[in-house]
C-alpha cells in the first residue's frame, strides 16, 4: 500500500515539474520576445528566423526531442495571431492616406493574389509532380504578402517611404489576406470533398465579403462606442479593444463571413475615429503583434521535419524563386497598369512581396483536415518564408534607395510621451525633451494645431511663460489632437543638414523655401500678419502641415496657393507659386524683375559664405 502510495506521489511531481518546465520555457520565450525588439531595430527579419531555429532545435528532430503535431492548436493560435495582426494594421491605416490608392491596393489584393496563385500553380505541378488543384493551392497558400513582416521591416531598416507607395503597400498588405484565405478554404474544400462549381466559389465569395464588411463595421463601432461610453479602470482599455476584435473575428467566423476581412475594417474604423486611451490601445497591441509572430515563428520550427524537408527543399526552392523574380513582379505590373506608378515604384512593390506569418498559417489548414499531401504544403511554405525573409527582407533598404522611392530617416523619433486627458476625446497632452539641434529650439517653431502648456526643467513644473526662454534638457508638453501626434516628432529631432534649391528649378513662379512671407508679399501683393512675416516658406510649410512634408503638399496664402517642389533636409526647399489666373497674367515685370535680382543676391552670398 505504501509502494503504491509514493508511485503515486512520485508520478505527481514528475506531472507538476513538466507543468513546471512548461511555464519555466513559455515564459523565457516571452521575455526573449519581448527583449528581442531592442535587437530588431539593428537586425530585423534574421531576427524572426532566429525564432524559426528555436523552434527547430527544441523539435522532435533537435536536441530538444520535443514531439509537437497538434494541427489544431496551431491553426487556434495562428488564428488569433492573424486577427491581431489585421486589427493592428487597420488600427495604424489613416484612411485619408489610403483613399487616393484604394483601387490600385484593391487590385492587388484581389487580382494580384489569384494572378500569383495562378503564375506559380504550373511550376508547382510540374516542380512538385502534384495534380492542377493541389498546384493552385501551393500558390494560393504562398500568394499574399505578410503586413506585419512588411511594416517590421520598413521601421527597422529606417526607411520613410513615399507617401503613395507607403499606403499601397499598407492598403495591400492588410487587405489581402481574407482573399487569400478565401482562396485556399475553397481549394481545400475542392480536394476534400471533389466538387465545387464556379457559381457557387463566387456566391460564397460574395458572401463572405459583404457580411465579412458588415461585421467589421458594426463591430468597430460599437468598439468605438463601448471604448468611450463605459468608464474601465486605468490599464484595461488596451486588453478590451484586443479581446474585443477577437469577438468580431469570432462572430464574424460563426456567421460563415470572413473573419479576417471584418477585423481588419474593424481596425480602421476604431483606428479613425477619437477614442480613449489610443495610445495604450497602439503600444498593446505593438507588443501583441510582435509576440504573435514569435509564436508562429516557434510553432512552424516545431512543426518542420528537417528529415522530411530534405526531399522537396529543391523543388520548393524553384515555386519560392518564380514567385519572387516572376509572379509577383508580373502580378503587380498587370495591376497597377491602369494607374499613374512609374517603373521604380512598381518595381520596389513587386520587391517587397514579403512572405511571413500568414503563409505559415495557411499552410496549417491542409494539415487540420487532414489533406493526403499537407505537408508538402507546409514544406514550401517554409522554404518560401525563408527565402523571402532572406533576399527580400535584406535587400529591403537597399532596393527602395536604388529606386529612389524612400529617403532614410536621419534619425529615430524622439522619445514620445502621450497622456489621455478625461472627459474629452479631441486633445491630449503631448511630451518630448527639448533638443539643442532641434527645429523647435532652433526656429522656435511649433504647428498651428499644438499649443505649449507646461514645462518641465529640473524636477519643477512651469508654465511657458514662466520657463521662456525654453533650453535644451527641458521637457514640454503640448496639447494636440491624437491622430496628429505623431506628426510632432520631427519638430523635436535633431534637424538634418539642409540642401541648397536646384538653381534650375526657380524661375518666375518657382521660389526658395528660405525667402521670407514678408519678401513673397511686397512681390506679390498678398497681405500677411505681422506675426508670420519673418517666418520662411520652409517655416510656413512646417507650422501649418499636420505630417512630414512631402512633394506636392499644397497650402493657401492669401490669394495663392504655395506648392511644395522639393524636399531637403527633410524641410521644403523649393516653393512652387500657384497665381490666380488673372494675376499671373497682370504681374508687374519690374516687381518680377526685382524679385529675381533678389534671388540672385541671396544665393550669390550663399556661395560666397
């Protein structure tokens, strides 16, 4: 009785050490995840494969002798990780950024995916000898771009990218996978079941989209509802939006709509409109994401047999070739014909077809119903993720410098402070240490839409009356409309060398950004206020415009319109003058003459210093 009696003891505390074990491994991988953003700032995608090896050397297969095949589980857990993926990326799209590409991100989305699917399918029958269904599913699976290894890669590598190919690529990137996952359900459920007509593809297709919309829109509304209505303890307003969007996800699911589509609108509309506690509710889900993408990362390492691999690893290597040099480019060239993307622009979108967490779990879906060839799929689409995490993911700044479509950012932003302030939505109080090499410090600039409230010098809080004149190591706090927040960072960094205007660009109705409002209106005869006549046109750009500025961006003085020409610096160096019609033709010749003379003894005594 007593033998019996401790066998059950000892087989007890084997049972909690395991439990033990576990604990001790899931939460070292936490904190290796979390400790592991520090070092994607310096090394980005290699970083994530890192994770990949983990999961590899812990498998039945590495030293780790873990035995995992639980199909299910990692399909639940690449499912969440996939909505908060989604609902993070609708959360950071501004929807006025996206407006102007949102059929060319369309396009892609959709046109783009099955163009993909069906340019790789032939080398995937022919590479992989497989039938034409089970080849359409090998692209469909490898076919969407993967929204958060994109952005990851685009913030750690430091690129700021045009405005139009940015949005493309977020627009894109986001929206792609409900069709992507569309795509692969049908086909699975082609293979399993052996039928499936085209009406009946387009019907559910159709389907899902509107109530996958519905949903999204009725559920980020009654986020935004709940969010600002019900009075949560401080801390808990970040968790609720999280959980939340998996309600939407799940609803949305249950209802035979398309989750993924819902929760990624769902995103947009919480991230458009003024809610409480944005900030906590961003940073969240920041964290979220990353550790999302860890996980699936671990779980396809566990799930990989290196043994099993080495049959098909060459001919996967080809489908991961195609689709990079071949069906992407030729997908996003065919798309984005219609409409004004020169070649460079079109080139780098084709390039930056990344490959990521979302191809690892549709790759699952084969092997949770238990399809003849499922690992083969997942088998490509390991290789297919390695590849492209490699050679695109590297090349990633390299590419946008060459093609000229992204400027390096001189900088990381300043440390950014926001806080909530209650009983309102539409401001909140904004921070930042005050830098030597500033634009605020330097120019004493500042956006008409912020107003200094407070500062911070030695421990004492002062108002900016009483802290004037403001000195570096202050901190200031500002008040600002939370979806402009961010666009005070620039004004708090170290200022980039500037660049002296291409002579050839200024003519009559092209000037410098460093000719004073004062100069424009004795020229032009516009009337200014005292306040704003000793500011530059570079200043006038950076006070009034709510984002970095960019070529193209337009703002109204008086009568005329100014233009931005060109960027230097990251300040607008060249002013494009947009006259009214009948002033442009009635400009005085001396006064124009007079003008000119001007510009020639400014940048006469430029040369000369």
């Amino acid at each position: 009785m007593q033998i019996q009696q401790f066998t059950v003891i000892v087989h007890l505390m084997t049972s909690l050490d395991q439990v033990s074990i576990a604990i001790l491994l899931g939460a070292a991988l936490v904190m290796a995840g979390i400790l592991s953003s520090l070092l994607a700032l310096r090394f980005g995608a290699p970083l994530l494969l890192a994770f990949l090896g983990i999961g590899m050397l812990a498998g039945d297969s590495g030293p780790g002798q873990l035995e995992f095949s639980d199909v299910r589980s990692t399909y639940l857990v690449g499912s969440v990780a996939l909505a908060l993926i989604l609902f993070d990326g609708g959360l950071r799209t501004r929807f006025q950024s996206i407006r102007a590409v949102l059929a060319p991100s369309m396009a892609l989305a959709t046109i783009g995916v099955l163009l993909t699917s069906l340019v790789v399918a032939p080398v995937a029958k022919y590479a992989l000898d497989l039938n034409w269904t089970e080849a359409l599913l090998v692209g469909a699976v490898v076919a969407s771009t993967d929204a958060a290894a994109v952005f990851l890669l685009v913030h750690t590598q430091g690129l700021r990218l045009r405005s139009r190919v940015g949005a493309t690529l977020e627009a894109e990137s986001g929206s792609n996978d409900p069709f992507a996952v569309f795509l692969t359900l049908m086909l699975v459920e082609f293979i399993s079941v052996g039928h499936s007509s085209v009406g009946h593809v387009a019907m559910e297709l159709g389907r899902e989209a509107v109530l996958g919309v519905i949903f999204g829109v009725v559920g980020g509304r009654v986020v935004v509802l709940a969010l600002n209505r019900v009075a949560l303890p401080q801390g808990l307003h970040a968790p609720f939006v999280g959980t939340t969007a998996l309600v939407v996800f799940g609803a949305a699911q249950i209802a035979h709509a398309s989750g993924f589509l819902a929760v990624y609108i769902a995103g947009i509309i919480v991230g458009n409109q003024p809610t409480r506690a944005h900030n906590s509710v961003v940073t969240f889900l920041d964290a979220a994401t990353w550790l999302a993408q860890i996980v699936m990362f671990v779980l396809l390492g566990l799930l990989v047999s290196p043994h099993r691999l080495g049959a098909s690893i060459g001919p996967a290597m080809v489908v991961a070739l195609v689709l990079m040099l071949v069906a992407r480019p030729l997908a996003v060239f065919l798309c984005l014909a219609p409409f004004r993307f020169n070649w460079r622009e079109k080139v780098f979108i084709a390039w930056t077809g990344l490959r990521g967490a979302v191809a690892i779990f549709l790759a699952s879906i084969p092997m949770l119903v238990g399809l003849s060839k499922a690992y083969l799929y997942f088998d490509v689409a390991f290789v297919v993720v390695i590849i492209s995490l490699l050679l695109q993911g590297w090349t990633l700044a390299a590419a946008a410098r060459r093609l000229h479509v992204a400027l390096p950012r001189s900088e990381r932003g300043p440390r950014r402070v926001e806080l909530d302030l209650p009983g309102q939505l539409e401001q909140e109080l904004v921070g930042y240490p005050v830098r030597s090499k500033s634009l605020f410090f330097r120019r004493g600039l500042i956006p008409s839409w912020s107003k200094p409230t407070l500062v911070i010098r030695n421990q004492n809080i002062l108002s900016p009356a009483e802290a004037e004149p403001i000195a570096p190591g202050d901190y200031i706090y500002l008040l600002a409309p939370p979806q402009r927040a961010e666009a005070l960072d620039r004004f708090f960094v170290d200022m980039p060398p500037s660049t002296a205007p291409d002579p050839h660009l200024l003519g009559d109705f092209v000037v410098s950004g460093e000719h004073t409002l004062s100069e424009l209106a004795e020229v032009y005869g516009i009337t200014v206020s005292e306040e704003q006549a000793k500011l530059t046109l570079s200043d006038y750009f950076d006070v009034h415009l709510d984002h970095a500025p960019k070529e193209g961006d337009t703002l109204a003085l008086d009568s005329i319109v100014l233009v931005a020409r060109s960027i230097g610096g990251g300040r607008v160096s060249v002013v494009g003058l947009r006259l009214p019609e009948e002033e442009e033709k009635t400009v005085p010749p001396t006064r124009m003459q007079s003008f000119k003379s001007k510009l020639a003894e400014f940048w006469t005594s430029v040369a000369e210093s």
